[in-house]
C-alpha cells in the first residue's frame, strides 16, 4: 500500500489530500482546497496521481479546505462516488455551491481587466456545473460502521467533534492476505465545545495521520474565553461602538449565533442589533437546525427550552448585497459577523475597509488565519493594511479569542491520540505549520515512544 501526500503537509495547513493506493484500488482521502495567500492558492491543481482512475473519495468533513477540490476531479471527468456522513454531504454541498459562484465570479472580473489590457482571459479554477457533478457522486455513510468503498478496502467514520458531520476515518485495508487499518484524524475539535459532541477516537491502527494545527499549545479554557467575549461585547454596547466578527460561515457562525442566544436568555446582556452578513452562513444554520441529532446532550436541551430565534430578535439575517451594503449606516452599538473566516474575501471586507481607522471598533478574531491573510496581519498588529487596494490604518482594538477555535489544542490532540498509541501505530503528523507539528511530534515521543514522520508534499509513504 502506497499513500502519497497530497496537501496539507511540509508545513502547509490547508488542501488536505491524501491517496491511498493498493494492487486494486485507488482511493483518495479528502480534496481540499489550498487557502491563505497567493503562494498557498497557486497549489490549486487537481491532487497528485489523480489522472488515474479513482474507486472512491472520502471525506472527513465539508470545510473548503478539505473538500473545495473535489469540481477539478469532476472536471477531469472522474466518476467515483464521494463517501460522507450526511451532515457532511449536506456541509459540502452548500460549501462547495458556494465557491463555484466566487470562482465563477473572480475570473469574470478578471477577465474584465484582462481584456481592457489586451490580454488573453482565464478560465475560472472550476465551474457551478463541475460543483453540481460531483455533489450528485455524494453517498452518506453512518457513523460506526464499516462500508466497503473499493475492493480490499472498508472505511469506518467516527465523530470528530469539529464541524457539523465531521468525522475520523479508519481504513481497513486487505491486501497480499494480510489486514492493515489506516487513521486519518481528520480536523479534530476541542472537547467540551458547544453544540457538538465531542471527538470519538478509535483503538487501532498501523498508521495514523494526525492533524497537528494547533499541535504547539493548548487553547485558553472556552469558559474562560466566553466570560471574555461577555466582556467584551458588554463594554463596547456600554460605549456605543462597532463590532466586527470575520466569521467563518460553517461551524463559528453557529457557535457565536448560540452563544449570543444565551447571553439574552440568561441576561448576561440585554438584546442589541446584530448582523448576520453571509448567505452562506444563514443556509449553514438552517442545515444544523435540521441535524439535532448530532447535538449534545447540552444543546439539545437548550434548544428544547425554547428555539434561539426567541432568543434572537435583534439578529437581523442579510442575505442580499443591498442589504448588507445598508449596514454601513448603522451606528453604534452593533455586532456584524461576516464572511470571510480569514479575512481574505467577501463582506467582512468591506465592513472592515469601512470601520478599521476608528478608534471605536472592536475586531474580535475567532479562528484559525492562515499565514498571508489579512486576517493574521491583523492578528501580529499591523498598524497599516491594504484593502481593495486602498491603505487602511488599524486603529480598532484587534482580539484573539482562541477558546473559540474549532481545532483541539495540543492537550486534547494527544488525548485523541492516546487511544490508539498502545497499538503501537506509525505517526505521520500533517496539517499544520512547522513548528506546532515539530512540537506535537516531539510530545508523541516523549509520551509514548512513538517516533512521528513529518511529510512533505508529494511525498509517498509506503506500509
């Protein structure tokens, strides 16, 4: 058996891709889209040793970074079936819908200045119809048991904890009359998060692949980080000023919109305007509204209380680009949340463009920024940044609520790992820049004598 590494790896974190080959088959473990900055989007190809045939895709969750390749395959006029937990599937769908249309829509104002220059035009990197293809491909799985997706190989999804339907996945290989089962952790979330629950690990394994994002540290405790955010919102409400949550619309959107729900329900605050700025995010809530069953056991009795829109009143949903262009005239107090998570595109831009230089406006940055997004300059306290070309000076106060990340932090990493560790596995340790992976390597060793291989992209590895 053969794996080749085909993202997220040698210290990139987006563009998970992984294919798995043996004598029979040919299967790929995500197909993800590469995110951050210009050095990062250019990998932006159909993943290595995909020309060939492919038996089956698998998934471990919907999040662009892990599924936002998928149209090239379709566009390369692979047939596979896409194998996904439903909420997954249903994630995927709206994600990958989604990014067709900024494909679509980049390369046609592209295009526009290419042509007034007198150059060739450009081809999007994909087409709404080569989303619309491979989402058709789409087949659910349950969690917990094994589906055959190609000869000599089963696949087992096991809870991640991360987004809506994320999973793990265990590959259970035979081949030459001998078994070997593969772990690909997936994204893996924070035990005790709200909303889902929390990661399922499995036992076995003779090769795992963990995810390593935030493999250096641990997040600060998300009690902590809820009093924080309380804080925060109350203090700048109280002063009558602006704030700006560059919200990724799967996963964060849903947690804050929840949070926020509490607040008013238990009077923590009183009800003040709040934006949902993201089509994209209002279709993501209504998918985890029809998903209670993924729930824990928390916030299914929250939600049994009473439904959070009761909660909710002040939260106006703004789907159109009118709509969202009419928030500009909104005074203060009012917290916007916007596309998107790293502030790399869509509406939090022009929020951002129209309220950084005020001395009164709160920046509240929730998840992980990859490196060359505008997101992370903010984070490390640029004091000038570009916008649409335009130079934008950063007086509003910028804060990192890591206690909000969907990724576990190193503590809860090797409490996944732990599971599986007295079978005695190889470690490949990927998603994630050089030094969190390094030092989650290095905790593995000194934890349970398990040396960790630190791939890099293309790189082949052989069981």
């Amino acid at each position: 058996m053969k794996i080749t590494i085909a993202g997220a790896a040698g210290g990139e974190v987006t563009g998970s891709a992984y294919l798995v080959q043996t004598r029979r088959a040919s299967v790929l473990v995500d197909c993800g889209m590469f995110q951050g900055g210009r050095k990062s989007e250019s990998l932006n190809r159909p993943p290595a040793g995909s020309r060939q045939k492919l038996d089956a895709v698998l998934l471990t969750h919907g999040h662009l970074d892990h599924a936002g390749r998928l149209p090239l395959l379709a566009k390369r006029g692979h047939t596979a079936p896409v194998f996904a937990t439903q909420g997954t599937a249903d994630m995927a769908a709206l994600i990958l819908r989604d990014s067709a249309r900024i494909q679509a829509g980049d390369a046609e104002r592209r295009n526009r200045k290419r042509e007034r220059a007198g150059e060739p035009t450009q081809e999007p990197l994909y087409l709404p119809e080569d989303a619309e293809n491979v989402i058709q491909r789409f087949r659910s799985v349950p969690y917990g048991q094994a589906r055959q997706v190609a000869p000599g190989i089963q696949a087992i999804w096991a809870e991640a904890g991360h987004m809506l339907g994320s999973a793990s996945i265990q590959l259970i290989v035979e081949e030459d009359g001998r078994q070997k089962r593969v772990v690909f952790s997936g994204d893996l979330g924070p035990k005790g998060a709200l909303i889902l629950r929390d990661f399922e690990p499995f036992q076995l394994a003779d090769m795992v692949f963990i995810e390593s994002t935030y493999g250096d540290h641990d997040h600060r405790p998300f009690v902590e980080t809820v009093e924080e955010f309380v804080s925060i919102v109350k203090e700048t409400v109280q002063k009558g000023g602006k704030i700006l949550v560059p919200t990724f619309a799967v996963g964060r959107a849903q947690l804050l919109t929840s949070l926020l729900a509490w607040m008013f329900r238990t009077k923590k605050a009183k009800p003040f305007p709040i934006f949902l700025d993201s089509p994209m995010a209002i279709e993501a809530t209504r998918i985890y509204a029809s998903h209670r069953e993924l729930f824990d056991d928390q916030m299914t009795k929250f939600v049994a209380e009473k439904p959070l829109s009761a909660d909710l009143k002040s939260m106006a949903l703004t789907s159109t680009a009118d709509e969202s262009r009419k928030i500009n005239a909104q005074t203060g107090p009012c917290l916007i949340m916007a596309g998107a998570g790293m502030c790399n595109a869509g509406r939090i831009l022009h929020h951002l463009k129209q309220n950084l230089w005020k001395e009164g406006t709160h920046v509240l940055i929730v998840g992980y920024q990859g490196l060359g997004s505008l997101g992370r300059r903010l984070v490390e306290g640029e004091k000038v940044v570009n916008i649409h070309g335009e130079r934008i000076a950063v007086r509003a106060q910028v804060h990192t609520l890591g206690g909000f990340s969907a990724h576990a932090g190193q503590t809860d990493l090797l409490k996944w790992f732990s599971s599986i560790a007295p079978s005695k596995p190889r470690v490949a340790v990927i998603h994630g820049e050089d030094e969190p992976r390094a030092a989650l390597a290095k905790k593995i060793q000194q934890q349970f004598r398990l040396p960790s291989q630190l791939p890099g992209m293309g790189e082949v590895i052989e069981i």
